[in-house]
C-alpha cells in the first residue's frame, strides 16, 4: 500500500515521533543528549518553528511543534542530519540513524493541545527514566523541566503552554503541574497514537458507540481531531494539492497528454481542438476532459481551452460522470 503524504501547512500543530532504525539507539550518552537537543533547538529557531513540547528517549522522540514559514519536513531534514553527522562522527559509524520515516499526525489545537503536551512530557516518567513528578521536574531531556521553570530554554515557547493553564505564571505553573500529575495514572493513551478513527473518535469504546447509533465519522491515521476537524483538513489539503497541480502542469505538457490520445485513438488533434463530433471525437473529448480536471488538476475553464470546447461543455462531461 503506497504512504500517504504528508499534511502540512506553515502554522499546522503537529505531533511527531522518530524512532532509531530496527529500534536502535539514538542517543548512547549526555553528550549524544546534548548533542540532540542544542540541535533541536537551533533548527527551530532557523526556521521558525515553534516547539512546546518534547521528549528525548533513548531509541525515540516526541516533538509537539507549529510548523513555520519552510513547512515541517525542511525542519525534520534539517534537524534530522545534522544530529545523524554529529553522531555518526562522535561514534565512528555510518549508514542511517533514522527510521526513513518519521510520523507526524497533524492535531486540532482546542481539543488535544494540553493533552498533547502532559503525553509527551510523561514519556520519561513511564519509561521509568524519572521515578517520579519531582525528578521529572529536574529532568534535563525534556520540556517538562523548562515550563515549571527549572531549565530555561530560549527556543522553547514554554509561555503559549502555560497561558492555557492560567493569567499569571506561578498559579499557571502551579496548574500545568497538577494537570500533569493527573496524567500520571492515564498510562500510554494509545488513543493519542493509533490510527485513522480510532485516534480520531478518541479510543475504540468511543468507535464501538457510534457504530452502535450508525453514525458517521471521518478518520485519517494522519490526523488526531474530531471527525469534522478531519474532513475539513482533508478537504483542504485536495484543495492546496489541486492548486500545486495547476501550477506544474505547463500548457506545452497538456497539448502533449493530448496530442498522444489523439495518435493513440486515431482521430485528428485539429477536429477535436475545433469541436468536432464525428465518430469517436466526444468519447475522447469527454475521457480528457476528465483526466485534465481530475488527473491533472487543471480549472474547467483551462480544460475548456484546450479542447477547444466552453467552460460549461466541461462541466456538463464531468456532472455526467458524476451521476
């Protein structure tokens, strides 16, 4: 089954995760630590890409960020080899530290941004590399320790967490840390994690009730939201993929898809361009009307020109289909 693409947009929150290949090691020591997170924080900056949580684990990674103005996969690129040289170098190997294919699920901020935040920032403390909420607090590979103030980091936008948990930063503090302790007993929250409508109705006892009132839901395994938060970001992301297509797509490469059906059908490119109708003119008139609106992703008014044919000719092939 071939991937799926990723979603994003400049300011799209997302929750991503990258692993060490076959489950290896992606860090060894406190340097490899140091290493992981002075990187992490210089791409965001560079890039403008906003980090409110994450967590460093010893053979994976959580980020929750917004992606900035070059988009997430420039920043994971970026953050990605560089950290592989430095290790690499420090270890004396080659070859991949990665997992080619890190996961980035997008997420609907109201709904799942201080969950998101108390998930990832737990990490250390249910893999028991923290005994407890107080070491947490300590903890210097995680962006726990920078929201309750115990280590600073410059490129850590610790403020727009803390203003979901109140208006002054002590009793913010005081709430982000009581919200984070109530998590504790939540354990692994496979619902934040897993796939398509199960993460998107919020776990399978959820699931299992909609199907039981026969009600519909959309779910995408790359997205963690509500099924309307789901349709619309699919929605727009056909819209923006539509829209890249009719900028790539030159006018010479869609007289030649045409010219070669013509050769191919054994009917004249001239006829068809000028509106013929004789023999199997409309039959491939009308299939390229739909391989340049859908397949190509040209406008009903670009298609109409180059079938020498009106805007409202393509529309009615296409409500044909349709139907």
């Amino acid at each position: 089954m071939p991937r799926q693409a990723r979603l994003d947009a400049p300011g799209t929150l997302h929750h991503v995760i990258l692993r060490g290949l076959e489950r290896g090691a992606i860090v060894k020591d406190n340097g490899d630590r140091a290493a992981f997170v002075a990187r992490l924080g210089a791409v965001a900056q560079a890039t403008g890409t906003a980090l409110y949580a994450w967590a460093l684990l010893p053979n994976h990674a959580h980020l929750l960020l917004r992606s900035g103005p070059a988009g997430l996969p420039r920043f994971m690129r970026r953050f990605l080899t560089g950290y592989a040289i430095t290790f690499n170098r420090r270890h004396k190997r080659v070859g991949h530290l990665f997992q080619n294919r890190y996961k980035s699920i997008v997420c609907e901020v109201d709904a799942y941004f201080r969950e998101l935040i108390r998930y990832i920032h737990l990490n250390p403390l249910r893999a028991k590399l923290v005994a407890d909420l107080r070491a947490l607090d300590r903890y210097p590979w995680s962006g726990h320790a920078t929201v309750v103030g115990r280590i600073p980091h410059a490129w850590q936008d610790h403020r727009s967490v803390l203003a979901w948990f109140g208006r002054t930063q002590g009793k913010a503090v005081r709430a982000y840390r009581d919200y984070v302790r109530e998590g504790i007993p939540l354990g692994r929250r496979p619902e934040l994690v897993g796939g398509g409508l199960v993460r998107s109705a919020g776990g399978w006892a959820e699931v299992r009730a909609l199907r039981r009132q026969q009600d519909p839901m959309a779910g995408d395994p790359r997205i963690l939201g509500s099924g309307d938060f789901v349709e619309g970001l699919l929605r727009e992301a056909e819209e923006r993929q539509a829209g890249a297509l009719r900028r790539a797509v030159t006018p010479q490469a869609t007289e030649a898809v045409i010219a070669r059906r013509c050769q191919r059908e054994g009917v004249s490119l001239g006829e068809l361009q000028r509106g013929g109708r004789r023999g199997p003119l409309s039959a491939v008139r009308a299939d390229l009307a739909r391989h340049l609106v859908a397949g190509l992703g040209l406008s009903l008014a670009q298609a109409a020109r180059h079938l020498g044919v009106s805007t409202t000719a393509i529309f009615k092939i296409l409500r044909k289909t349709d139907a």
